[in-house]
C-alpha cells in the first residue's frame, strides 16, 4: 500500500551539523563513534525500519496479538522480524562493550530507535521492554545474575518486561498486594505470588524466555514504598544456561485497546501453584529506587513515540496533500474555469502541514538533546561539569516525556485532518499512527504526574538548580550573536517567552511557601507545556540559525537572489539540501511565531488567580 | 576459494533526478546514492558461497574516494577487504570499465568472478560479458542459481533466458553476472558495520594497473528528461473507447 518515509536529513542534521556529535570522538570512551560510522549506522536502520518492520505495521494493527489456549501469539510475521532485528544487534548499540554492546553514545541508539518506532512501534514492545530489563540488571545485579541474563538479552535471545501495575496499584504502585517469600537454604531466591496487569510483552513466542522485573512486598516488610523489592522472575527457570522448567506464570487475559493492537498487553498471575520463584535485585526494599532508574529511561522512551509517530504522520500528510486535488486556488475562486490544484496549496493545509512539521522536529531536537546530555555526563571531566549536563537531563526528562507525547499526539490529528475524510478511514494509516500514539501520555506516569514531577520535584530541588541550569543555556543563546541575526525577532520572542516561565515558576514558589499547593498543581501541566514550548522554541531557532547559514553559502554559491521569492521557490523544488535548511527555517518562524506565544497566555491563566476548578463542587 | 565481487554505486533509484543544465550529465548537488541492486544480489551470492566452501570474497570498485561509503557498506555485510580503482567514474564506459577489472582480475587470480548483470543507472549490461571476453574465462549471465561442486571446480548456473531458463556448467573460473531472482540479499548487522570501517580498501590507480587502451570508446552526446505526461481524457462509452484505441492509438 505505501511506503516507509522518515525526515533522515533532520536526523542526521540534528546529530551532526548541531549538537556536533564528532566532538565525542575526543573522549576516550568514544574514540569509536565516527560520524561516518553513524551516518551508515543510520542508513541501515532506515534500511531495516522500511523493509522489515513497516511492511508487518498494518497486519500488526488489523490481525493485533491473540491469546489462544493461554498463550500469547503475535502477528504474523513478527518473530521473523524480531529474529532480524536481533540478530542485527540493534538492542546493543548504546550498551557497554563489557556487556556484549557497541558502546555508541545515546543519542544514536535514539535515533535508531525514532526510526523502527515510526515505522511499527507495536514491534518495539518487546525490544525496547529487553533494553529496559536488560539496563536494571546490569546496573543493579550481582555478578551471578548479570552472568546469567544480561548478554542474552543484549542479543534478544531473551526478551525482558516490567511487572508494576497491580488492578488497585497503577500510579500509586506502592499500594501493591504481590508476596514475595523468603525459600530458605537459597539465600536471594523467594516464593512470588500476586496478579500484574497492563504487562507489555508480558508473554509471546518471540523468544526462548521472557525475563520479568516484577515489584513485589517480602512477607514482614513495612507498608508503603519503603517495604517494596524487585524480583528477576523468568517465564522458564534458567538451568544451566538454558531456559529449563516452567516458573508457574500464566497469562489470564489479553486488554483490548484503542490502539497498540500488535502489543501483547498482558494480565499476567504469578504463582497460582505457589511454584514461582524469583530473584531479589537491587537489595531488600530497593525495589521503587531501581525502577525509577529504569523508568526514567521508560520516560524517554515514551519522547520516541512522541516524535516518531506525528514525525511519519507529517510525511503521510504531505505526500497526500501533493497529490489530492480539490477546489482551486483561494485568490482564483471568483474566476470561472479556473484551475483544479492539489491541496498542498490551500493556506490552511499549509498551515496544518507545517505545524506538524514543527512540532515533530521541535520534539526531536528536545528528546535527542536530553540525550545528548546523559552522552556528555558520561564522559565529563570532573563533578561539576557532569552536574551540569546531568541537570538539564533530569528537568528535561519529564518535558520529553509529557510534551513530545501531548504535543505528538495533537500533531498526529492535526495530520489526519490533512487528509480529510480519507484520514478519518484506514486506508492511508494515519489513524493508526493516532490511535498508537494516544498511549504515549498515559503509561510509565501520565502526564499529570509528570507534571506533578516537574513543578514539584525538579523546579525546587537544590534551590532551583536545574531550573536555573537549563534556561542558564536558553539565555546564553538569546544573548548571544543570533540576537543580531537573520532571526532576531524569534529571539526576542523566546526571551520574553523565557522570562514569563521564569515569573510563573516564581509566583509557584511564592504561593507554596504560603502553603498552598493546590493552585500551582492545578497549573503544573499548563507550566510544563510552558517549559516545552520554551525549550523546542530555543532548540528550533539555534537550528535555524545553522541552517540559514548553509542556505545563504549554497544560495551565493549559485547565484540565487534570496530575496526574490519566485526564484528562490523554483530553485529549492530542485535542491533537497537547500530545501531542507529552508524548511528549518520556516519550521523555527513558525514555533515562535504561531505557537510559542501560548506561554504568555498561560502565564496569565495563572495570573488570575482564578480557583473554580477547586472550588466547584461536582 | 576466492571470490572477487564488482560493486557499483548508483544514484538512489528513488530519488529526484535533475540534468546539468548543458545536458551532458545528472546534477549529483544533493543526490545520494546506494549500492546498485544487481551488485548486491552478486555479493550476496558470493558471500553464501564463501560461507559453505570456506572462501574469502574481496569487493572492487572504480571511482574517488567517496565511492568509498557504498564499499563499506558492501564490506559490512560480509566482505573481507575492496578494492577501489582511483578513476572519475563520470568518465568510464562499459569497455574501459571492463578493462579495469580485467586487470584487477589479473592481480587477484580469484575462482569466480561476480558483477550484477547490470547497473540501473545507465542499464548496459556489457561488463561482465566484456571481462569474460578480455580474460578469455566461461561466462555464464543473468543467473537465478548458481550451485559450486564440492571440489570448487565447476560451477552450475541456471540462466534466466527468453521463454524460460537454461542450465549450464561452467569449468571455474569464470564470471557469473546475477539477476535479482538470485537471492535475497543480508542486512548489513550492527558489529559487522562497526568492523567495515576497519577494513581495507585498497587503491589503486590505471598505471598500478598496467591498462594502455584509456580509450572511452563511447561518446555521450546528450541526455534528455522524459516528456512529461500527457493528461488522459474520458471517454463516454465503451464504443468510443474501442474507436480511440483503434483509430488514434492503434493499439489494437
């Protein structure tokens, strides 16, 4: 039906030309990671992202996982897939070398993973879960048990989950009812028992075994989060190396969804023959410090599907808009007879087209920047410089998180509606792109709580550290050389727009130390979007200022008068590369000028004081 | 067993192409290019075939140095080291393309000689069975099977011919060129991509290569972009459709 397409340009313009990843290459740790190394790293990943895992995204959808006789069976075509995938070495890219990895920077296991999750992020269930599972027990496992599981999840051969949600447990996970009993002569093994739902490739054929993380209560230990532990729960016992004798797990159903059809979303019960044991990690009571390790890169994760998705939906809606023709131009409705015109050229699909445009780019810069971060915090010279990176990452994490997914699902309707009637039908996929992307902003913490994270947690802590970190680099750029550019009225813009964000975050500071918490919580996601905004508005602009740079040398060198728009517009229909730094332009107007100016509104939403939402009485 | 593979770039069949304004080449500003897909089909093979009779394949190539992007692509998905033959490959022609790997050849000395029966950049179809001829080796062209003996002396090919396929033995060596039904060429795996940048290309140049006749014996006069096509019209019944095709398109 169609075709895979993904914006490569803007991947490798924001790895290369912006956040200059060549000058990693510096560090010893990655003396390796060669952009030319990368660049082809990324055509096979477009390569493997289009012929194996777009062509079974639809049949994902419409066949979608299947419980039959208590075991989970995926689409078809999928272990074939997965098999490929995994014997490719995608899972790890980013991994340290000790651990059967290539020990690539982040950013570039991210980018690689944008694509595959544009293309079928059904299928990236199950490896992005191992990549998880995989990462807490290399960080928090003894030598015995990362011996036992970490390489042959590296390699996929095994695949891993995250067993949290309990039915009466979900955001407050410490309400959880899961046993776990001491078996005695085998110090760290224990008994499981209890029910998970919401189990994301908690069970399938894709592979030998399926390695659960699963949060659980030892038998005595206090209430509350304090007394929660993490479990390593195999589906198989592992014997010798092997998967061997069943671990007692059965799947007791399968969710119906609106979207993610091609997951095997999974109720899962643990021990109903009390015959399943696990495997303390991380140390007793331990459990919710691990995880959050884990869910905060669960957190960026979800960014992914955030920028994928609208990403793959833009590229849908413009090869649609180039070729429905409908009506005729705006200026020529009053002329009789007058030409039919595809309906790219109607402002308002131009509008739309370039709004979606925007947002995606704008999430990717966010979400491959907070990655870029974690890559610079590994290899910094000394405490204070890996603070620095590391504090943008933590107040980054919730805004990529609840942003790129907020903002990524609305671009992804606003793609649908390019396309009319036939978006709305499923012909051209893009409501599947939409339903899939709707999950983004409820699970690992929706965004209320991410919300709650950012205003609550990150904007305080250390006096306001982060905070002042972060929009420290906002500011460094608004004052700097592109003030006097060709851009300097989206600077000015971002500065007023940042100093707004910084007035609320006081005014927030203010009201709590009056002990009101409740008003500024009621504004926390209305502030989030306020940072998000700032920062995509940040990013987008430094881009563009790149890009007018290499558009202004490709033009002169030959010979195009900018300023003459006709000539300009012909010339660009023929030069993709000049195109595209065009189009980063248009995409930074565009944010600064047509969406950034919502942080203004919403710091005076928050300026008058109004409380009905707190003061109603339903 | 030592198989040499031709390789060959060509601009991204996918791709918008533009001509150079004085018509004489393709506008490469912006273009990019991938490896052509006959050259992988005979990568792939020798790469199956190295596997199961412990063989080596090595990768050549003609052009500058930025070919050398598509060679490590070739390199990554199995192949031990390439060869690049320093040369503007906007001047070659089949026959001096022919030429170059006949010399390359001669260095080599290797069982099997591989070229995809044609690239799809300008669709020839000549080098393979040039080489066959300047080397005085057994060709065997457009392959669809290609079954080596255990002694690896023969080769049995079967050729994808008008009106259905022929099978032949060949007495190695010889140069094989593959059609697409021939396999389905490997992804490229991450640690092996790791590796290619590591592997060796050689360069060499026309004179390393003893090759006298630089000759083009080709002349490109011009190109031209295909005419646009031309908007359809209705028809109105089945009998005007029938009077259209016989009287204004003679279809029939």
């Amino acid at each position: 039906m169609s075709e895979f397409y993904a914006d490569m340009r803007d991947i490798r313009f924001n790895l290369f030309d912006f956040l200059k990843l060549g000058d990693l290459k510096k560090h010893e740790r990655f003396a390796h990671a060669d952009p030319e190394l990368i660049s082809d790293i990324l055509d096979m990943a477009f390569q493997q992202a289009a012929e194996v895992l777009y062509p079974i995204n639809e049949i994902g959808d419409r066949v979608g996982a299947k419980l039959v006789d208590g075991k989970v069976v995926m689409p078809p075509g999928f272990k074939e897939a997965y098999k490929t995938y995994s014997e490719s070495g995608w899972t790890g890219l980013s991994v340290d070398p000790e651990h059967g990895g290539q020990g690539l920077p982040f950013v570039c296991h991210l980018a690689t993973q944008e694509l595959f999750t544009a293309a079928n992020v059904n299928f990236m269930f199950t490896p992005g879960l191992t990549h998880g599972a995989m990462g807490l027990i290399a960080e928090f496992g003894t030598a015995d048990q990362k011996a036992t599981y970490v390489e042959k999840m590296v390699t996929g051969e095994w695949a891993g989950t995250m067993c949290l949600t309990e039915p009466q447990a979900g955001t407050a996970v410490p309400d959880l009812k899961s046993t776990a009993t001491p078996i005695e002569g085998r110090e760290g093994f224990y008994k499981i028992k209890g029910q998970k739902i919401f189990i994301s490739s908690g069970d399938h054929e894709l592979t030998d075994n399926i390695i659960h993380l699963y949060l659980a209560r030892v038998e005595g230990d206090p209430p509350g989060a304090k007394g929660v532990s993490l479990f390593v729960v195999p589906k198989y016992r592992v014997e010798g190396g092997k998967a061997g004798a069943f671990n007692d797990i059965s799947t007791v159903a399968l969710e119906e969804k609106l979207g993610l059809h091609g997951s095997a979303t999974c109720q899962l019960s643990f021990g109903d023959n009390d015959d399943c044991e696990g495997w303390l990690l991380g140390g007793q009571g331990n459990g919710l410090k691990c995880m959050f390790k884990m869910m905060n890169e669960a957190r960026i994760a979800v960014g992914i599907q955030g920028v994928g998705l609208p990403a793959f939906a833009y590229e849908k809606a413009l090869r649609y808009s180039k070729e429905r023709v409908q009506g005729s131009r705006v200026s020529d409705m009053k002329k009789k007879d007058a030409d039919r015109v595809a309906i790219i050229e109607h402002p308002d699909v131009r509008r739309m087209l370039l709004r979606v445009k925007a947002i995606s780019q704008a999430g990717r810069a966010m979400l491959y920047y907070g990655a870029y971060c974690f890559d610079n915090h590994l290899v910094a010279a000394d405490e204070k410089e890996s603070a620095h990176w590391m504090h943008q990452l933590e107040i980054l994490t919730p805004i990529i998180k609840a942003w790129c997914s907020d903002e990524g699902f609305n671009a992804c309707v606003e793609a649908l509606q390019v396309f009319g009637g036939y978006g709305y039908i499923k012909e051209y996929g893009v409501e599947q792109l939409l339903r899939d992307a709707k999950i983004a902003s409820i699970y690992e913490g929706t965004n209320g709580i991410q919300a709650m994270d950012l205003l609550g947690r990150k904007v305080a802590r250390g006096g306001g550290v982060m905070m002042r970190t972060m929009l420290g680099e906002v500011t460094k750029f608004i004052e700097g050389p592109a003030k006097e550019g060709p851009l300097q009225g989206e600077v000015v813009a971002l500065g007023k727009a940042t100093a707004a964000l910084g007035q609320v975050a006081m005014s927030f500071g203010q009201t709590m130390m009056k002990g009101d918490v409740d008003y500024p919580m009621m504004h926390a996601t209305g502030f989030l979007q306020m940072f998000g905004d700032v920062i995509g508005s940040w990013l987008l602009t430094s881009q563009a200022t790149i890009a007018q740079t290499k558009l202004d040398e490709r033009l002169s060198a030959k010979g195009i008068d900018a300023n003459d728009q006709a000539e300009l517009t012909t010339y660009l229909q023929d030069d993709a590369d000049a195109r595209f730094w065009h189009g980063k332009v248009q995409s930074a107007r565009f944010f600064a000028n047509q969406i950034l100016p919502r942080v203004r509104a919403r710091a005076a939403q928050v300026k008058t004081e109004d409380r009905s939402a707190l003061n109603v009485v339903f | 067993m030592k198989i040499l593979v031709a390789f060959k770039r060509v601009i991204d069949p996918d791709a918008r192409i533009k001509l150079t304004a004085d018509r004489s080449g393709v506008d490469t500003d912006s273009v990019e290019y991938k490896a052509n897909p006959f050259c992988e089909n005979a990568l792939e093979e020798a790469l199956q075939i190295a596997e199961e009779h412990d063989g080596e394949v090595v990768l050549v190539s003609a052009g500058g140095p930025d070919i050398d992007k598509t060679i490590r692509a070739g390199l990554a998905l199995g192949a031990e080291r390439a060869i690049r033959v320093e040369i503007e490959d906007t001047v070659l022609d089949s026959d001096l393309a022919a030429r170059v790997f006949a010399a390359v050849y001669k260095e080599e000395e290797p069982d099997i000689f591989f070229f995809g029966k044609q690239a799809i950049d300008s669709d020839n179809n000549q080098c393979g069975q040039l080489v066959a001829e300047y080397l005085g080796l057994p060709q065997a062209c457009f392959a669809s099977e290609v079954v080596i003996d255990d002694d690896g002396e023969v080769a049995t090919v079967t050729r994808e011919v008008d009106g259905g396929l022929e099978t032949i033995a060949l007495t190695l060596p010889a140069v094989i060129t593959a059609d697409l039904r021939l396999n389905t060429p490997r992804f490229a795996k991450l640690p092996d991509i790791m590796k290619a940048g590591r592997k060796t290309i050689d360069v060499m140049d026309l004179d390393d290569l003893d090759i006298e006749d630089t000759a083009l014996k080709i002349e490109l006069v011009s190109l031209e972009e295909p005419s646009a096509r031309q908007a359809g019209v209705k028809v109105g019944s089945i009998d005007e459709l029938v009077d259209k095709l016989k009287n204004e398109a003679r279809a029939l």
